[in-house]
C-alpha cells in the first residue's frame, strides 16, 4: 500500500517529505541547541562543586591541624595533608575548567593563589607540632594567623560561585526556552504535515493516522514532563526517522534532566556535610570553652579539697553520663591515691598500687569494652565495663582517669583534652604546693621556720584568748654548739642539728608546732598545756637527746645535750607571742645558768 500511494500522490509526498526533512532538520537543530545548554548548565553545576570541595577539604585541613597539634594524634596530620592535597587539585581543575571564561577564570585563579598560601600557613604549626613544639604551634594557631587570609578567600569564592551560579540559571533558562520551541516546532510542523495529509487522498491519512498519533502522545507526553518514547512501528521509513529521532532528542533530555538532579543531589550531601562538620567544630569548642574555665579554676585552686570539687563539678559536664574518679601518685610513688569521685562512683580510702593498672603500666588508655574483651585491671571489678586513662606530664605518669562504662568514639577528643587539662592542673597544683613548704619549713631540718611560728604564735593566742584553754611555749638550744663546729666542721654542726630535730619532731604530740627559731635554737608552741603538764614530755625530749650518739660520714661526733625553757601564756602577755617568747628565753637562760642539760619554768618575780 505505501508504493502505491507513493506512486499516486508523488508531488504530495514530495512536498511532505521535504516539511518533514525540513521539520526534522529544526528538531534536530533544536535538540542540539537544547544539549548544548545542558552542557553549560551541567559545566556550571561541575564548577560549583568541585569549588565548593576544594573550600571543604581547605576546612578539613584546618580542623585536622587544629586536631594534631590539640590531640597530637598523627591521624589528625595525615587527614591535614591529604585535604590540603585534595583542595589543591580541586583548585586547579577550577582553574582549568574556566578557561572558556576569561573573567571567571581570572577569579579562579586569585582564588587558587590565596588557597596556596592559606595551605603554606597552616603547615607552619603543623611542622612546629612534628617537631614536638606543641607550644609554639598552639601560639601560632592562637594569634590568629591567615584569619584574614582565610576571610579573602571566602570573600572571593563568595563573589565566584555567585556568579557562577547567575551563568547556570541562565544557561538553564536558555535550554527550556531551547526546549520549548523545539517543543513547539515539533508540534507545528506535525500539524502541517497533518494538514498537508488531509489534503491529500483519504488513503493517505488513514495510513498516517496511526503513527501520527503515536507521535502525537509521545511529545504530549514530553510536554507534561514524561519520558516517553516511541517504540511501535510507524508504518513508514519517514515517521521511523522521525521516531528515532524524538527518541533520541527525549533520551538526551532526560540525561541532563538526570544529571542536574544529580547535581542538585550532590548539593544536598555536601551542605549536609558541612553542617554535620560545623555542628561538631562548634562541640568542640564549647568543650574547649569549658575545659578552659576548668583549667582556670584548677590553677587557682590552693588545697587539695579545693581542686577535688573544681574536678567533681566540670568533669560529669565534659562526660555527661559517666561516672568516674581521678586518682594521682603519693609522694612516694607507690600507690594511686584517689582526689576526687563523681557520679556513682564510690572511691576506697586506700587507693591501689600502679602495677595494678594497665593503663599505667603500658603509658597509654586501657579500656574493656565487654566483658572478655581485654585484661582487666587488678583495681577493677571483675566483669565491669571501664576506661582507665593515664595522665601524662613533662613525660612523667602522674596518675589516672578511671571512667565507669565505655567512653565512645565521639567522647575521644573531650577525654584527650580533659586528661591533658586535669595533668597540667596536678602537676601545677603539686608545684605550688611544694613552692608554699619551701616558704614554712627550714631547708636543713625540715622543721617550720621563724616566719611560720610566728604567724601560728598569733594564732594560738587568738583562740587560747577566746577559749580560755592553757597555751605554753618551750624554748631550747643545743648545748656547747659551737664545740662541733670548731672540732669537726660546720657539716658536722648541721647532722648534730638535723638528728635533734629529729628526735624533738617524734617525741612531740602532732598538735605541737615545732619550729627552727635560728641557729641552734629551736621552740615548741603546745596549744592545751600547762607548763607543768607540758614538763613531763620536755623532760622524756632532754633524756632521749642525751643519749643520742651522733655520728657524721663514719666518724663519731660524740654526745649532746639541750637545755629547755618553759612558758605559759597570760592575758598580761602581748597577743603578738613576744612577750611570752621573752618569758620561754628567760627560763631558758635559767637552765643554762643552773649547768646546763636540764628544763626550767618561767616564774613571774614575787
């Protein structure tokens, strides 16, 4: 039927075929204007994206310095130096997709060189840090260097996606209005060549009714924003031409519909991203805010009850839900005595030796996650679930974190940073502590000094005062001193003086402050005691002194003696103690007077 239609109406189907090639020709003209555009959106979308990956991996870089030198985890400097890779190769794919903008490209380009130097500032502390200079990489991190290089650059990049945005909405704009005249010319030219038919013999329109129908669907359906594609056969190699090349046009349509939902996709999980990343800087920095008013409270703390309530307050904040207790060395360095518990924690009174804890033993965190999982700790419970964190100073192991149940990945960088803060704390705390002895106590006998009697004179006497109880005061020196300089050396006065503090220092009650007054004289304030009362003990001193037999780097200097002196105070006395260190000296001058080697009371003249 169609070589007889074609033989009957052959001018006809000369003029339809050339509409019809003619009709093509514009689809097909449409369609690669229409992907054309397509292009420029999609290069538009590629340049927003990899611009913004190229600004997240530049973030990454920062936040992973930032980790390495806070944390000294080398994760932190390897994340550093394959994002501040990945942002320099993203960069440089910006630069060259733009080359077919001159304005963008220029653009492209600053941005690239200030990347370039933002990437040469941030190694500095990261190098610093490599090199175990945490100090001076934290110093560089904290005045603020390459902030305002860093604002350039997001000032910049603003200003180029905003333009590069204003070229995709109007590359898009031209591709839809592309699209629908190519919409629109299809139909027209369907309509003339249904006319054209019409015209024609009744045979011919009904053999192109069918596939004209076909047609008709097809790009009423693409109108409406379906894929829909012509698969049946069209009766005629024309209309297949014509089918194949809707079908192309509808496929090609449909990939850069795809790939701009692609884009728009892409979008989405990349701001995601930087929201969950900005979500956790902004975490972190709110712990770092706490721990700083932490650290600052610790430093000022003067007593040990003092730093233990700081830690029971801040830390249930830095580890909401974990319960736990911080323990540190004793002076000798053989038991883990605790400082402070919070939560549920019930901390013994006695502690535990370091060979009892892994974390301690091996210098980093021990943790059981489950039960079976890992050794425990001799400290521990068996079957408890916990983290012990070792607290590390200068080098040294200056105690632990023992946490109740397990401490997540997320919780990792508070309890690096709290473990780092509460050690500075300590080791400061034990400073000063040792800064306040060497201002109270005499270096060479270890007893208090002049300075501290006094201030604990006046004191004494302010609450025997109130109270109305007895207050005595013992003055005494060690007899013919000198002898022991002049025969063996000052080294031999200074052992003749440490064993006779000594031994005055075991024989007093705790309560008794005594004290080096100068040289070789020494005083004993006995808040509670009567002279009489306080004889009785001075005179078991005396004996126990005589009998000494000190010796000296092998050589035996011989025996010694003291002579005491004994004073109570009266409301007649001074408050300031001077008159009653006046009265303690008078009796002491008695005993030396009477031969010396023997303890007197001071007597008020009848």
């Amino acid at each position: 039927m169609l070589s007889s239609l074609a033989s009957r109406i052959t001018a006809l189907g000369l003029i339809v075929l050339v509409t019809v090639a003619a009709l093509a020709g514009l689809l097909v003209d449409a369609s690669h204007q229409t992907r054309q555009s397509f292009v420029g959106v999609n290069h538009s979308a590629t340049v927003i994206e990899v611009t913004e990956e190229a600004l997240e991996n530049l973030r990454d870089a920062e936040s992973g310095q930032r980790g390495f030198v806070l944390t000294h985890d080398q994760a932190y400097a390897s994340s550093f130096v394959s994002a501040t890779a990945n942002a320099a190769e993203k960069i440089v794919q910006v630069v060259r997709l733009t080359r077919d903008n001159p304005v963008q490209n220029a653009r492209a380009r600053e941005i690239a060189d200030l990347v370039g130097r933002r990437i040469d500032i941030l190694r500095q502390p990261l190098e610093l840090g490599r090199r175990k200079n945490f100090v001076g990489a934290l110093a560089i991190i904290s005045s603020g260097r390459g902030r305002e290089l860093m604002d350039a650059i997001s000032v910049r990049a603003r200003a180029f996606l905003d333009q590069e945005r204003v070229l995709q909405q109007a590359r898009q704009a031209a591709a839809e209005q592309r699209l629908t005249v190519g919409k629109r010319s299809a139909v027209i030219g369907a309509l003339v060549v249904a006319l054209l038919i019409l015209v024609g013999l009744s045979l011919i329109i009904r053999a192109i009714h069918k596939p004209l129908a076909t047609m008709l669907r097809a790009m009423t359906g693409l109108a409406d924003g379906e894929h829909v594609r012509i698969e049946t056969v069209m009766g005629s190699s024309e209309f297949a031409r014509l089918a194949r090349g809707y079908n192309t046009m509808a496929d090609r349509l449909a990939a850069a519909v795809a790939d701009q939902a692609g884009g728009e996709q892409r979008l989405q999980v990349a701001n995601t991203t930087l929201e969950r990343t900005a979500a956790a800087l902004r975490e972190r920095s709110d712990v770092i805010e706490l721990l700083g008013g932490m650290a600052h409270r610790m430093q000022a703390a003067r007593t040990d009850d003092e730093l233990a309530q700081i830690i029971r307050v801040f830390v249930p904040r830095v580890l909401p839900g974990i319960s736990g207790a911080l323990y540190a060395h004793n002076n000798s360095r053989n038991l883990l005595v605790p400082i402070a518990g919070w939560g549920d924690f019930e901390t013994g009174p006695d502690g535990f030796a370091p060979d009892q804890c892994w974390a301690l033993r091996r210098g980093q965190a021990h943790w059981v996650a489950q039960p079976g999982d890992d050794i425990v700790c001799a400290h521990v419970a068996h079957g408890e679930v916990y983290h012990c964190e070792p607290l590390l100073a200068g080098g040294e192991v200056i105690g632990v974190l023992h946490l109740r149940g397990q401490v997540g990945a997320e919780s990792r960088f508070r309890l690096t940073v709290l473990a780092e803060n509460i050690a500075s704390a300590l080791v400061n705390h034990r400073l000063q502590r040792s800064l306040r002895e060497q201002t109270i106590r005499d270096p060479l006998t270890g007893l208090f000094n002049r300075r501290y009697m006094e201030e604990a004179m006046t004191l004494e006497i302010a609450r025997a005062a109130r109270s109305g109880a007895p207050l005595s005061m013992v003055m005494c020196d060690v007899d013919h001193f000198k002898r022991f300089n002049d025969d063996h050396g000052h080294d031999a006065g200074d052992a003749v003086l440490q064993a006779v503090a000594a031994e005055m220092k075991s024989r007093f009650r705790d309560g008794d402050v005594v004290c080096r007054f100068g040289g070789e004289e020494f005083t004993v304030i006995a808040p509670g005691t009567s002279s009489e009362a306080l004889m009785a003990r001075v005179e078991a001193v005396r004996l126990a002194i005589a009998e000494l037999n000190i010796k000296q780097n092998g050589r035996t200097l011989g025996a010694t003696s003291m002579s005491f002196g004994i004073a109570t105070w009266n409301d007649t006395m001074a408050r300031d103690g001077s008159t009653l260190i006046q009265a303690a000296d008078a009796a002491l001058y008695e005993a030396k007077r009477e031969g010396r080697n023997r303890a007197t009371i001071f007597r008020l003249a009848a």
